[in-house]
C-alpha cells in the first residue's frame, strides 16, 4: 500500500496544534503551542484570547509540523481538523486554515471529533484490542466509552457536572494553586506519597455516570470547618500550610481513583467481555490514577493502556490518526464544513 500523509489541525481549546502522520511509519510530526501562560493570570481559559492566539500562531505551527516531518506542503495527501466540540471561536481558527489548505492544495478535508481523537489517542503507539473500555478524562470532559472498532464506539457514563480535570483545576484554585491544577495537585500528592489524610465522601452509585461537584462541594465545606474558608467571601481566609495543601491534593486524588475504578467496574460488569482498558485524556498523565487502574486492570486481566503524556494532553497527533481512518473510510468533509459545539 503506498504511503499516505494526513496534515491534522487541532484549536479546539487552549492548544494550537498540527502533525503530520504517515500511513505507513506514524507519527512523523507533532507540535503543540500551549497558551497556558496566556490564561494562568485569569485562572481558566479566556475564550477571547483563546481565537486571538490561535490566529497568529496556527501558520507557524503548521509550518513546523512540515519542518519536522522534512516534507512540502504538496506531499500532503488530506488535511484534517477538529470541528467538534470546542470553543466556538477557537474551532473557527483550526476549521478555517484547514479549508484554506485543502482548497488551495485541492486535497480531502476531514473533519474530525475531538473527543474521538482522544478515545483512539492510545492507539499512536499500542495496538489495543478491541471490544475495550476507554476512560476519557480532560478538563471538559469525563466519560467511559465501550469501543468495538475504529471510529465504532459508544458513551456508556459520562459526567454529569464537572470534568475530572475541571474539577482539579477548581481545587487548586480555592486552595491558591496556579493554573492548570491538576499537575501541581499530583506534584504536591507525590511529596506525601499520596496518603489518604482527609477520606473525603465517595458516592457510590451503581450507574456508569460521574458526578464531581459533589467532591469539590465537600473540600470546600471541609475548608469552612476547619476555618480555613469564607463562603460569604469566597476565598480562603487563613492561608494552609504546604503540607495542608499537600493533604488536600493526596485525598482528592485518592477519592477521583475510587471514583474512576467504581465506574469502570459498573462498565465492566455490563461488558464482562472486554479485552483492555484505555485511559487518555490530560488527566490521564497523572501518574497515581495511571498506577491504581492499572492495579485494578492486573486484578481483572485487564491491560490498562496509556498514550504518553504528550498524546494525552491536547495535540494534533490523534486527530491525525482519526483522519487517516476517516479518510481511508470515505468519510470527507467539503469546503462548506462548519464547526459544532
Ligand atoms: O485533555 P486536556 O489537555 O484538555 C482538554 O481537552 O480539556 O486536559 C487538560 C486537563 C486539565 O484540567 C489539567 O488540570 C488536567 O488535564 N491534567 C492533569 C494532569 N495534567 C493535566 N490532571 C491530573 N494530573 C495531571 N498530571
Ligand atoms: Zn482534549
């Protein structure tokens, strides 16, 4: 078969990204500008400087995705990009250099889901059997998907308020964290080997859906009685010690893990006949939740499969694989794509 090349688009959120990924050897490029500094100051992603960032950087990370990958802009086969689900204005960035591209160059466009690239995210490095169960844990979203093929898949729990990683980053606020939490609440959890100090709630419900607002309310009013925190203000209002914060991340994370392997378990005992589990997403970089499902994975003769850290988090890598299959299936889109979201 001879080779293909996918160029792929990623502005969904708060990352501008593109690859460049062959048919035949992978992987041949990824670059990702991460806006993070630009959103630390306000605590969150602005959705205004979101588009404005993407739109002065997509052509320079494009142009290195090629660089990297030592090929012209004419060797590329089909463009795809994430039209689906994102911040409107950033979507817009990505969906229109895409159309641009693949107009001028008169190649297939192929518009990609962005919560699909995450779910096929694993497969850039392992080849994960299939039927399997995929949790998918981002900063927007939270769901366990049961995946039987390529592009087959289907949404068996999600959450049904905060994402995992939102919820992360909402802690790590309260408690004076920098933006985004979840990696400084894992720095902080690995310095006390990641003891459960505080036992916070877990609510054990025998469905596959997730809830979060629970967890983070209960931190809160845990703060509030330790008088640590004023509702009426919203803020803290004595400033907790390192190793207070430390406690804080440790159990979070301690509860987030009993919450993931309960869901899994409710999924897996619907599907006793998976094969694998995957979990992607940004908060899948976390190294304890990586450790305790694969625990609980080893328990059930379940391999747990992980992409790296930098296919965890959001890049254009996956997006490039999804493309590919799309493309191989037929699936194009044409030049009057919009986004959805
Ligand atoms: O997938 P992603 O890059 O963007 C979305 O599609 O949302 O995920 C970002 C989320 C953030 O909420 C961040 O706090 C969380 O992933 N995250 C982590 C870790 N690294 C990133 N959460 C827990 N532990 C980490 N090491
Ligand atoms: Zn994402």
């Amino acid at each position: 078969m001879s080779e293909r090349l996918i160029l792929a688009i990623e502005t969904s959120c708060d990352e501008t990204a593109a690859s460049v990924y062959s048919s035949t050897r992978g992987v041949c490029s990824s670059v990702v500008f991460s806006q993070i500094a630009l959103h630390k100051q306000f605590g969150g992603v602005v959705p205004e400087i979101a588009s404005r960032s993407h739109l002065q950087k997509i052509s320079i990370v494009a142009q290195q995705a090629l660089t990297d990958a030592q090929l012209s802009l004419e060797k590329i086969d089909a463009f795809g990009v994430v039209n689906r689900p994102g911040l409107p204005g950033s979507l817009l960035v990505g969906v229109c250099f895409a159309k641009a591209l693949a107009l001028c160059k008169n190649k297939p466009l192929i518009a990609v889901n962005h919560l699909e690239a995450h779910i096929f995210s694993s497969f850039l490095e392992h080849d994960v059997p299939f039927p399997h169960l995929c949790l998918l844990a981002s900063g927007g979203h939270t769901g366990l998907y049961l995946v039987h093929g390529f592009g087959d898949y289907q949404l068996m729990g999600r959450t049904l308020d905060d994402a995992a990683g939102e919820a992360f980053d909402k802690v790590a606020k309260v408690i004076q964290l920098p933006y985004p939490g979840g990696p400084e609440l894992e720095h902080l959890a690995a310095q006390v080997n990641y003891h459960d100090f505080l036992h916070y709630p877990r609510n054990k419900q025998k469905t596959v859906d997730f809830s979060f607002s629970g967890l983070k309310t209960a931190i809160l009013y845990d703060l509030v009685a330790r008088g640590f925190y004023n509702l009426k203000e919203r803020q803290l209002c004595a400033s907790l010690s390192i190793h207070e914060k430390q406690q804080v991340a440790s159990s979070l994370l301690n509860c987030v893990a009993d919450i993931f392997i309960d869901k899994i378990l409710c999924a897996y005992n619907a599907h006793p006949t998976i094969k694998a589990l995957t979990f992607v997403g940004g908060v899948a970089c976390n190294t304890f939740l990586r450790a305790q499902l694969t625990a609980w994975g080893q328990l059930h003769g379940l391999v747990l499969y992980t992409p790296a850290a930098r296919y965890c988090t959001d890049n254009a890598a996956m997006v490039a694989l999804v493309a590919y299959y799309q493309l191989q299936a037929g699936n194009c889109a044409g030049l009057q794509l919009d986004i959805e979201y």
